[in-house]
C-alpha cells in the first residue's frame, strides 16, 4: 500500500476518532486507519489534530495507531459492471466480499468495486479519429454492459484537449488504457474505468424545466400525484405504512432507464427480497430482466452508522454517471430518516451543539444538497438525462411535525404522505389522498393529454373534488349516521367508495393489477367518473339509490383492475357500454 | 489483513496482561483509568474488587488520556485505590457449544445453575457481526404457532424478528410460552431449540418460563440466560447479545431452528439511558440515545436465514409499552426494525379475549411470501385480506354506533357488528393450550365472512366464494 502515514489515533469513542500528529492531511481525505486498514474520512482538521469518522466498525482499534491518508476524497469507481451489482455504503462489492470473508461483513477488508479480470467489449465512436478535439462528456464508444443497458464510455469531466489515439473494438477489463488525450497540462491515459468523489455533483451543461412525468403504473400516484423525470418526492410514513412496498413497487415498475436503490440503514431481508425478486421480474416495457436496470446499495440498520451516511451520496452519485450517458435514472432512498439520525449520532460523537431534537443545525442544508441533486439535465455528452429522486421518511411515531419530515418537506416538490388508518385496513398503497400533494402537475398536464387523453387534467379534478366533499360528508355521517343523508349525498359517499376500493387501491401482488399503463389508468377513471355523472343524474330523475347500488355491472367495475389488461381497450369500451345500458334500464323505469 | 504485527499491536498484546492498580474515578457502572498503554476500542477488561471477585467489563472510550469502562456486574463495593484492571486484548467473548441447551446461565453467559461450564467449542465475539445481505435467505417457511390470530392473520414466518408489543398485566409471557410450545413447522424438520433471554423481568416470570418448558418437556432444548430484575441493570446491555451469540452457533454451525424469545426489551432500552446519561450523551426523544435505533438494529438484525446453512433464527422480543402508548421511541423504532408486530390490547384483554391481539395495528411483513397455495392453502391471502377490511369496517361502525345508537344503524351494519363479535370471539379467542391447525382457523374465518352478504366480499375471487363461502368449506 502506497498510502502514506499521516498520524496516529488519540482517542476512539465508536465511529468518530481523534487523531493526531496531524502532517498534511486535507479535509474529506480518505483515510485508512489502524493495521487493519479501515476506511475514513478526515470531517475535521485543527491544529495537528484531526477528526475521522470510520465507515467500519471499530473494535479493537486502540491510540497510538497509525493514520494511513490516500490523498484523495473518498470517491466511486465508476465503469460498465456496475448494473446488477449490490454494494455496501461505501461501494465495496457485497458479492466479492462474500467470496472474502463468509457469510459476515468483517472490518478492514476490501476488494473492488469493479471486477479487474472482466472484459467488456469496447466498440470506439467510429466518428472519433485521432486529432479530434474532445471535452469532458463527450461518448468514445460503448459496451454491452447488459442485454438492455448500453455503458457509454465517457470523458471524465475534468479532461479536454486533443485525441491522440483510441483503441479499435475488442476485449479490455475497466481498467486497461483504451484512450489517450493531450492536455494541457500533459497526456492522460483513459481507461474506461474512471472515479468521482461523492460528495461532489457531476457537472451538467444546464438544467431543464420538467414537463415528462415518471410513469410508475401505480394509479395513484401517476392519476393524482404525478412525479416529474428530474423531481424529487418524499414518501413519509410510520412503520407498516407501506414504504417499503411502495419503493419496491416504483422500482420494479417505473420507466426510468436505470434504478439506484439505496437501502440506507433498513432491514437486511429487505434487500435479499430486492436481490431474489428483482431478477425473476420481467420489466413489462423491454421483456428483460428488471435486475438488468438496477444497482443496489444496502447498507442495513446493523452496519456501521458511518457508511450509511455515505450511502445516499454513493447512490446518487452513481446515478449521475447514468444521467451522464443519457439516461433517465430514479433513485429511491430508503430511508433518509436514517440517514439523517446517522449524521446525529456522528455529530453527537464529535461533541457538536445540537439543534432540534438532536439532529445537527446543518441538517437543512444536507437535505437540501441531497435533493438538489435530482433534475433534468443537458449532460455534458449533448444528450437529455436526469435523475429523480424519491426518498422515504421514517417520522418517529408517524408524526409528521418532526425534524426530518419537515425540512424534506421545503426542499421536494412531491409530497406522498402514507396514512396509518388506510394502512391498518389494508388499503395499499396507502397514500392519503387529502395529505399528499404534487407541485408537477401543471409540468406533467401536456404530456398527459397528448398521450393519453384530452380529458385527464379535468377528470383528475373532478375526482380530487369529490374525494374532499366525501371527507365533509364523513363529518357528517359520523354525528348522525349515513341514513340521515339524502340519496344524492349518500350517492357521493357511494361513489369515493367505489373509487377507493376499484381504483386508489392496487394490488402489488397481482399479476394484472401490480402495473397499470397510463390508457388503462385514464380509462378506469373515465368509467368511475361516467357512474358517477349519470347516476348523479338519475338520482335527481328520481332512480333510488339501492336501485343504483344493486346494478350487476358494478362488482364488474370493481374487478375490473384485476380483470382487464392494459390493452384491454376494447373491453373497457363493452364494460362502458354495459353501465351506461343499465343506467338507461333503471332511468327508463323512473322516468 | 494484516500479515506482520506492527509495533504497536505487539506492544499491546504483551501489555495485555498487564495490571493496573487503583482506578481514578467511577461514576454509576462507569469506571475511569488514566495513563494505560493503548487499549482497544470495545476490548474487554477484567476489574478486580479487594474481595479478589473479578467483574467483567468493556471499555467504551479510549484516549492517550484516558479509558472509560463499562463494568457489566456494576460497581458496587468497587474503591478507587483498591482496583485492579486487567485489558485482554480482545472483546468481550463467549466460548459456546450445543451443550449449553438444558442450561442456566447470568447475562453473561456464567452457569448459575450449579453445574460446571461447558466445554466450549468456540469462541465467539458477542457483539456479533453484520450478516453480508447477500448471504442471506429470504424466510418464506410458515411457522404454524396453532394461534388463530397469528396463522390466520399475522403469520409468523421462518427466521423472522416479529416482536409482541404489550402493556404490563397483558398476558404477553403467556402467548411467548403457548408459541414456543406450539411452533412447528408442517412436514419440515423440526430440530429445534429455544434460547430465552430474561433482562429486568421479575423472579417469577423467568420461573414462569421454566416450569413452562419443564411441563412440555422441552426443557432440553432451552437453554435461559437470566439477568433479573435484582441484577444490576447494566448487564441488561450485554444479555441478549449473549444470547444471540449462543443462537448463531446452533442456527448456523449446528443447523438447528432456534426461536429467541427476548424479554422484556424496554428494560435494556432503559439501561442503554442509563450508561448515555452518565456519559454525558446528547439525548434525542425522551433522554434516550440518538444511536437506540443502530443498536436496537444490532439486536433484531441478528436473526435470518444464511443461504447453504440448514438452521434459522426467529426472534421473538416481548416490549411492554410504556403507557400502552405505542409512538413511545422504544416500540417506535422497534417496528422500524422488525418485520411487522403483534400488538396487544387492553380492552381485549379486559373484555377476557385471549390473545388479545389487535386486529389492526398488527402486522406481519413476511406473511405474503409464506402463505398461499403449497404453504398454507390458496384463499389464505384473499381471506385475511378480506377480514381485515371488514373487521375495520366493524371499528367504523362500533364507533358510529357509540354516537348514534345501535339501534339506528342499518341492517347491513348490524351484519357487520356480528362478524366483529364473531371473528373475536371465536376467532381470535382461544384456549392457552389450545393448538388450532391451520386448516381449523381458515374454516372458522370463512365462518365469520359467512356472516356478512357475499356482496361485500371484495377481496376474495368469485371462486373462492364458491368453495368456501356457498360451499362446505
């Protein structure tokens, strides 16, 4: 190891450690400590002193032991082979540390993140010849990383100059030479692999506004409360409300090109669920594997503290590098919650003031780096990519008034907030349609109408409307009963029922019902909207409302999200024909 | 790895033995040494009391200046001039072996049953390590407990951490006991064993315990770690990680199943207050540690299945929420870590519902995978779906009912009332020794859905309906 000694441990308290003899350390350096080698960051420099937080665990680590510095911050290997992997907090190879150390994570081992002995094969830009100017960003060829993912080699950022050579197509692993530039400052030598620190965004060329939603085939989060590529979105919510699955289920079925799944300080089973389901999955769009999109990141409750704060920047660090090549890529966090008590500890560790409940006084502006990460790009390449970011929020008691909810809440546009009374009845997802809000919904509304129908923005409304009148008619009903009110109340009461039970809930677990396309969303709205104009309408003609709740088509409607697939148009133009029939029959009668 | 040891590490395992006399200062379980050689972090250290009694201890902060113990058998009767340190060079340890089943052991894994200490096979740290997420199996092997509320509606799965949230004067150790005596796995091998970890819990429920396991005869197979409610408080900490020690050695080098039941975790949460208080910690909600959710995670995280190994750990922590309130930061950030959670309630249990186990709030999150066609049967998913929904409904209309009167509710709310009464009744409620078969709680939930008019059986499939709910069933 080449690194050298930069001095020496005074004092281990946990993750935190005091060293000092402190030479010519530089802040964020990445640091090696003790003989067995374990990974940390200098987050303090005073005098000869410096304070290290360690990403491993520290038993047995004593004073006196050396502090090895590497002269660089601690940064990501990034290169094709990163798809499908699972990686640590801290991106060490999971798999390959299986293979080192059993079936336990022991300290001060490493391995790399990227396999050296593979071999990708390059194909170069045949537009590219040597002499061409280059700059960072731009693509010098491609490889197959998998059967659905092209890895476009890119320049890093920080070089430009002039091609001098490139190598023809063929096998190299990451990091053999494949390119070299003349620089300024003297020839780089590229190999496709290359590094990033973490704690540092990738440069763009620009921003762009957000207009394409992320369809996640979830009804009710593309029909209420859309989420734009490049936005950012909150999904708080107690214990058993259903974060997880909602992650999970965003994962498996949104339209992003790659998914970065962050499993920050949760539980262990989770990520095997994610690491065996994944792979068995076949993503409806492509017909390939979903784990051929996906990059996981687990660092679990029971790892060390420290990494789970690096954890998240791993993940959306990763996540630009995707952007880069010109991809859309969600992130999911889960849970920021965690990763927000892990600065807490450290900081309580290094003896800083705290401020609300514990938490540091730069929890805000950590939050809002983090979330500021997301958006829709011009990359550096030419092409469009972005990076949206949906990141699950862990209240303490399902409050939402705490801390972490609350400063998430200024910083994202996108607020799903799950509710613990849908969750105990089962209603899943159970996202509260009077709590959660979406601020791209004038972003999203042209797409919408242009792909899939004129109508949606209106029908949305409509819905919404209805859905608040019921909660005023609940109040009600709660004082005196639902028979007190008149059928044309009751009717509104009827028809949130009917929304809730055949459209707001989805079954993850089901075959059809797990993944709705944007037409079959649209049209089950229109269906349930129809019920509710014409029955409105009858009711007013005189048609009661038991008549109205006993027609057979209704218990058609409500299966109709397990029964019809998305390119069930046809059936859903019978299935309207049917209910505006019988509509007809009951009116015919009164009329 | 290290290949050579360096200078400073052979300087510490020859200072290893090395003993210190008279400490500078002790505060609560805390004992202070100044001007040692380099200690480890987490090392172990061995304090000695005038009466030549050896206490065992960790050591929690180490500096140039100073070492802060952490002294498990508390400091009582321990002076500042007459005691003497030992630091081991290596962490707190317990030697573990099949043998220790049929046994009973202190907090720290020393018999206290009159019997010599096993031979141990191995040597294990007990503060564990993290599983790599890729070793482990994902638990899908239902565990039939033959209680209606847990198979039925809450199923208990294989290497699951599924902890009971209770009050005081629930009856939480009697459902612990009538699970362990229950638990099996249908046509799975059932090599199992039950290690039970007591931290703060009265004399009398640990006797409880035992003449339990004794009754069933399983007593062979249990092997009890006691720290009670006369213990110092401080060797709470290390109990359960002792335990647990003790169970990755059956699950995974001797492939048995274990089930952990761990008792009563709100007394270690208060302990780990205790030791952060006195350190001098910031306190984050309730003068509990900002790190209680890591170290809790240390704890529940230790159960699983590991991919090529045959055993498997089921953790069953018991918590006695304080004031039944169940945002309290202790089953809080439990139910973060858990995989879902049996709560208790006293208006059950006061109304003679045994187990009273609330319908809504409890939750298992390997259910899904666990039960259904070849597990359990078919329409189990759709049923407990489908009493779940409707058994919310009852609460709906109960409360409904206490403003506006039974009598005015509807017809079809009274249907409602009738199923709520049944499926508690009958369903949930059940005999202490009564051990229902799977099969036997199905039938009696469709007999509650019998109850209600098959129209609002949304959650069921037109054919279950047909099978079970029209036909015999």
């Amino acid at each position: 190891m080449k690194d050298r000694i930069i001095g020496r441990v005074r004092r281990v308290n946990g993750p935190v450690i005091e060293a000092d003899g402190i030479t010519d350390a530089q802040m964020l350096e990445l640091v090696r400590v003790g003989e067995s080698r374990l990974v940390g960051e200098v987050l303090k420099l005073s005098g000869d002193r410096a304070v290290i937080q360690v990403y491993e665990d520290t038993t047995g680590l004593a004073p006196r032991d050396n502090v090895y510095g590497a002269g660089m911050p601690l940064s990501l290997e990034l290169g094709p082979g990163l798809i499908g992997s699972i990686y640590d907090g801290i991106q060490r190879p999971l798999e390959a540390l299986r293979s080192l150390s059993g079936h336990y994570i022991e300290s001060g081992i490493t391995a790399e993140p990227l396999d050296r002995t593979r071999t990708w094969r390059f194909v170069p830009d045949p537009d590219l010849k040597p002499g061409a100017p280059v700059a960072g960003g731009r693509i010098l060829g491609t490889v197959r990383e998998t059967s659905r993912v092209e890895h476009r080699v890119l320049v890093p950022p920080e070089v430009s100059g002039t091609l001098e050579s490139l190598v023809p197509e063929g096998d190299y692993p990451v990091d053999r030479r494949i390119a070299v530039v003349r620089t300024d400052s003297g020839t780089r030598e590229l190999p496709m692999l290359q590094s990033w620190p973490i704690r540092i965004p990738r440069p763009v060329r620009q921003r762009r506004p957000l207009s394409i939603p992320l369809i996640t085939g979830q009804r009710v989060i593309d029909t209420l409360f859309p989420l734009a590529k490049g936005g950012t979105v909150a999904i708080p919510g107690g214990f058993g409300t259903g974060k997880t699955m909602t992650q999970h289920a965003i994962a498996k079925w949104c339209d992003a090109d790659i998914i970065v799944y962050i499993g920050c300080g949760e539980r262990g089973n989770e990520m095997t669920d994610v690491l065996t389901e994944f792979p068995k999955l076949v993503d409806p769009r492509t017909g390939r594997s979903l784990m051929e999109r996906t990059i996981l990141i687990a660092n679990t409750s029971n790892m060390p503290v420290s990494a789970r704060e690096a954890s998240v920047y791993t993940g959306v660090t990763l996540a630009e590098y995707y952007r880069d090549q010109g991809y859309h890529v969600a992130v999911m966090a889960d849970s920021t919650s965690r990763w927000a008590e892990a600065l807490r500890e450290l900081s309580g560790r290094m003896e800083e003031m705290p401020a609300e409940e514990g938490f540091p006084a730069y929890l805000p502006t950590r939050i809002a780096d983090f979330y500021e990460r997301a958006g829709y790009m011009d990359t550096l390449s030419g092409r469009e990519g972005s990076v949206s970011i949906i990141g699950a929020v862990s209240p303490p008691g399902g409050d939402f008034s705490e801390p972490v909810t609350q400063h998430t809440r200024r910083f994202v546009r996108c607020f799903w907030g799950l509710d613990r009374q849908l969750a105990n009845a089962r209603h899943y997802p159970a996202i509260s349609w009077l709590d959660s809000y979406s601020e791209y919904l004038d972003d999203v509304t042209p797409w919408w109408e242009e792909h899939a129908g004129a109508s949606w923005a209106g029908e949305r409304r409509e819905i919404l409307e209805l859905l608040q009148r019921e909660v005023r008619l609940q109040q009600v009903v709660k004082l005196v009963g639902p028979d007190a009110l008149p059928d044309s109340q009751r009717f509104v009461l009827e028809v949130c029922a009917l929304f809730k039970n055949a459209f707001l809930q989805q079954n993850a677990f089901d075959d059809v019902d797990r993944y709705s396309s944007v037409d079959k969303q649209l049209r089950m709205l229109s269906l349930i909207l129809v019920y509710w104009r014409r029955g409105a309408e009858a009711i007013k003609r005189g048609v009661t409302l038991v008549k109205l709740k006993q027609m057979k088509v209704l218990s058609d409607i409500i299966k109709m999200k397990f029964n019809i697939r998305d390119e069930g148009a046809a059936e859903f133009d019978k299935l309207q024909a049917r209910l505006e029939r019988s509509l007809d029959q009951l009116e015919s009668i009164y009329a | 790895m290290p290949e050579q040891e360096t200078r400073n590490e052979a300087r510490r395992r020859l200072m290893s033995g090395r003993e210190y006399v008279g400490a500078d200062r002790i505060d609560g379980p805390l004992l202070v040494l100044r001007k040692t050689h380099p200690v480890g972090y987490r090392e172990l250290a061995e304090c000695v009391d005038r009466e030549g009694h050896t206490r065992l201890g960790m050591v929690l902060d180490t500096s140039d200046d100073a070492v802060v113990i952490q002294v498990f058998e508390g400091t009582q009767g321990l002076t500042l001039p007459g005691t003497k340190v030992r630091f081991r060079g290596r962490p707190l340890t317990l030697g573990v072996t099949e043998k220790m089943l049929g046994r009973v052991f202190d907090g720290l894994g020393r018999p206290i049953d009159g019997g010599p200490a096993p031979l141990a096979q191995e040597e294990v740290d007990v503060n564990g390590r993290p599983i790599n997420p890729t070793s482990r199996e994902y638990p899908r092997d239902f565990i039939q407990t033959g209680i209606s509320a847990i198979d039925g509606m809450n199923t208990l799965i294989r290497g699951q951490k599924l902890p009971i949230f209770s009050g005081n004067g629930l009856p939480h150790n009697e459902l612990a006991a009538q699970i362990a005596r229950q638990a099996k796995i249908r046509g799975g091998s059932n090599d199992f064993a039950v290690v039970f970890a007591a931290m703060g819990v009265k004399h009398d429920v640990a006797r409880y315990f035992t003449r339990s396991f004794e009754e069933t005869g399983v007593l062979e197979n249990v092997a009890l770690f006691l720290s009670l409610a006369d213990d110092p408080s401080i060797e709470r900490i290390i109990t359960p990680r002792t335990a647990l020690t003790l169970a990755e050695h059956l699950a995974y080098r001797k492939g048995l199943h274990v089930l952990v039941i761990l008792t009563d975790m709100s007394n270690y949460c208060e302990s780990l207050r205790e030791i952060s208080t006195i350190r001098g910690e910031i306190p984050s909600r309730k003068g509990y540690p900002g790190y209680l959710y890591s170290d809790l995670a240390e704890i529940y995280e230790r159960s699983g299945m590991i991919r090529g190994t045959p055993g498997s750990i089921t953790q069953l922590p018991i918590l006695t929420m304080p004031s039944d309130d169940i945002s309290h930061p202790i089953p809080d950030l439990t139910g973060y870590i858990t995989e879902g959670q049996i709560v208790f309630e006293r208006e059950m249990s006061g109304r003679g519902i045994y187990p009273p186990v609330a319908g809504l709030p409890s939750l298992s999150r390997l259910m899904k995978d666990g039960i259904g066609e070849g597990m359990t049967r078919e329409d189990h998913p759709h049923l407990a779906s489908q009493l779940f929904a409707a058994y919310s409904y009852v609460k709906d209309v109960r409360n409904l009912a206490s403003v506006i009167g039974e009598e005015e509710l509807t017809p079809l709310d009274h249907q409602y009332l009738e199923f709520g009464e049944f499926f508690e009744r009958k369903f949930v409620s059940q005999g202490k020794d009564e051990d229902r078969p799977i099969e036997r709680t199905l039938e009696l939930g469709w007999e509650a859905l019998k109850l209600l008019p098959s129209e609002e059986l949304h959650r069921v499939t037109d054919e279950e309906i047909e099978t079970y709910y029209l036909g015999e069933g």
